[in-house]
C-alpha cells in the first residue's frame, strides 16, 4: 500500500500556503520587471548575483511579518498604533500610501503599455482590469481572491521560458560576477532600483494582514514560513529571467548597451528574435499583465487593510461591503484613482525606475518598524533573538546602505 503519512503535512502546509506566494507573486510587479529589464540591457548580467543576493535578504524580511501575523493575529499598522502611538501610525501609512500610489500607477502603465502595443484603446486596456479587480474583490471573499491571484500569477513563469528561448551564454553569464562597476553612478542607481523592486512596504503591509484575515495562528507559523520561502525563489527567478532574456538580447550578449530601453515596446522587442515578433510579443505581454493584476489586487488591498488599522473601522475579506464599507471603499478608490492617473504618463520605463529607486528611499521607515516590532510587540518565546537577531540586523543594516548610496547618486549627490 502507498505510504500516506506525509498527506497530514501537505494537508497543514496547504492550508496555511497562500499569503506568501501571492506577495511574492506580486513583488514581481511591472515596475520590479521593468527595472530588472533595464538592468540587463544597460549592464548585461551584471546585476543578475544581486538577484541571488536577495532571496535570503527578501525571505528574512517577510519572515518577520509571518512571526508579527500569526503571533499576534493583529495588521501591521494596528500594531504600531499600539506600540508606538497613533502618530507614527500614521508616518508609517504615508510611506505606504506613496509606494502604494507609485505602484498602483506602474501596474497600469504596463497594462496600458501591452494594449499600446496590440492597439487596444486605454479605455478598454484599463477599464477592464479595473472592472475584474472590483468584482473579485466585491463578491469573492479572501479564498477566492487568494486562488486567483495564485492561478494568474503563475502566468509570470512564461518570462523563465523566454529566458531560455534567448539562449543566454553560461559561460558570459559566470563572468560578469567578477565584473562588478561599483564605481559607476548608474550602476549604483539601478542597484537601489532593484532593491526597492524586491523589499517594498506595501509587501509588509499585505503578507501580515492576509494571514490575519486567512486565520492563520502561530501554529501555523512554520509553514506560513515555507510558503514565503518558495515564493522568494520563485520571485527572484522571474526576475534573474527577464534580465537574462534583456541581457542576451538588448543588451547585445550580455555586455550591455549605453541607451538601455525607452519605451515598453522595446522591452517586448527583446523576446523577438527567438520567438518571432507576434509569439514574442504575446508572451511578453502575458506576463506582464499577470504580473500587473496580482501587484494591482496586493497593493490595493494592503492600502484599505492599512487604512482599516489605522482607523479601526471594519475591514476584512470576510465581511460584505455593506458591514466594511470603508475598506471596500478605500479598495475602489486606489484602483480607480491609478486607473485614471495613468493617463498622464509620458514615459513608462523611466517611471518605474523611478517608482523602484524612491521604494528603496522608503526601506528605513519599512524595515525599520518592522525590526522594532519584531524585537518588542512579539511574545518573549516569538522574538527575533540569539544569532538570527543578528542577521536580521546586519542584512537589514546592509540593505538599508547600498540602496540609501543608490538614492543619492540618484539625485546627484554622489
């Protein structure tokens, strides 16, 4: 007879698995693939050892809000409130609702790129994920809203697919860890970019709110752990990808080119040549708007799930918008609001660079509550301590530096 005594753990981890992936899913955002593009056609596969680098330093960081979620049973935002005073609540909502604001609109702007591309009119490329989002939302629940984010954002996997299609050198790609211009001001810039792609507080925010809205308590804690652990490597492999596919193609075999990419067109170029220009296209375009939909729903729900901490009116998933119609309301507005934003913008890669480089500007509020949190609003036997203290603290300490260096040559300060 087949051996079944491993059916109770997969059963324990499934129910617990889904708050993580989904983040993780969404971190792999328009603008995060966009800069990692950017990345690989400006400077070839250097960058592509800092998209290994991550994984741990992006694990370590979840991790916390799965101990502060399931400890607790309390949003992020609540337990500031609680601990530091309704004032720093409230600094700490304003750095989410900027990154918020700076996604949301690069999450459309990627949408609005692919109909550009297909010459589908903005009406419709943007009307229609607005209209999905907010009747998912309205009528789902949190299961459905979990399943369906997960179901769509697997779609992201296509650009591991285009990567290989690109047929990338190994030996180019071994070679470029040992050629790092850390001297170069530009290459400092794009290594904040891609930090602030990675680590972004809205991240925070929705990870520890979706497994207080899920039911998730401490035991379930080591699964909810395992489930952020492989959306971290799956996240970050979809990045290395798209840099690979740009690297080999726009960036000329991995040496990089002086222009790196203007527009969402030349992006989509880079999956041509080993596809064909329609294929190429359509897989690009599959995966960015897989990718724009989860980040879109995460991010709007980790703005109305913030707001409801902070105000302490109702908001979950489990309630109809009639019991919670604040959070509903606080969804709707955000999504509407990017929707119509993006109607101003003029230039979509420069824009969402941006939008990562200010994310890594906002790292030492994020990460900062995060760590103080972690280190006071927890159970004495939940703590961050010993050596994992440490390491939460130097990874943090380090992350923190290279982005804050990257900002400032950012603005010329540097």
């Amino acid at each position: 007879m087949p051996d079944t005594a491993y059916l109770p753990r997969i059963s324990a981890f499934l129910k617990a698995a889904g708050p993580g992936l989904v983040v993780m899913l969404a971190d792999t955002d328009v603008g995060s693939l966009i800069t990692a593009a950017q990345s690989g056609a400006r400077w070839g596969y250097s960058l592509l050892l800092l998209q290994l680098l991550l994984v741990p330093i992006l694990y370590i960081v979840q991790e916390l809000t799965v101990r502060l979620g399931t400890a607790t049973g309390r949003g992020h935002g609540a337990l500031i409130r609680e601990h530091f005073g309704p004032a720093w609540a409230w600094i700490s909502f304003g750095g989410l609702v900027v990154a918020g604001i700076g996604a949301i609109v690069t999450e459309f702007s990627g949408i609005a790129g692919i109909g550009d591309l297909f010459g589908v009119p903005r009406i419709v490329s943007l009307g229609l994920p607005v209209a999905i989002l907010l009747w998912l939302v309205f009528t789902g629940g949190y299961r459905r809203v979990e399943v369906v984010a997960i179901a769509v954002g697997l779609f992201e996997l296509v650009f591991i697919g285009l990567a290989i299609a690109a047929k990338p050198d190994p030996g180019e790609i071994l070679a470029s860890f040992a050629h790092i211009p850390l001297n170069d001001g530009g290459f400092r810039v794009l290594i904040a970019a891609n930090i602030g792609a990675v680590i972004m507080p809205w991240m925070i925010f929705y990870q520890q709110s979706a497994i207080v809205d899920k039911g998730l308590g401490w035991q379930h804690a080591r699964d909810s752990r395992l489930d952020t652990l492989v959306g971290a490597i799956i996240s970050q492999c979809v990045m290395g990808a798209i840099l690979i596919a740009a690297a080999a193609t726009i960036g000329k075999g991995g040496r990089g080119t002086a222009q790196g990419l203007d527009t969402v067109g030349q992006l989509a170029d880079a999956f041509t040549p080993a596809l064909g220009p329609w294929l190429g296209h359509v897989a690009f375009g599959v995966g960015i708007i897989a990718a724009a939909f989860v980040a879109l729903n995460v991010v709007a729900l980790s703005l109305a799930w913030g707001f409801g901490d902070l105000t302490g009116r109702a908001h979950s998933l489990t309630l109809s918008p009639r019991q919670a119609p604040a959070f509903y309301g606080a969804f709707t507005l955000v999504v509407v609001a990017g929707a119509i934003g993006v109607q101003l913008v003029p230039n979509l890669v420069a824009l969402n660079v941006a939008v990562e480089v200010m994310n890594a500007l906002l790292l030492p509020l994020a990460l900062g509550f995060l760590i103080l949190l972690a280190t006071r609003a927890l159970p004495p036997d939940r703590r961050v301590e010993g050596t994992y203290k440490w390491v939460v603290y130097v990874v943090s300490g380090l992350t923190i530096a290279f982005a804050m260096v990257g900002v400032l040559d950012g603005v010329g300060l540097l």
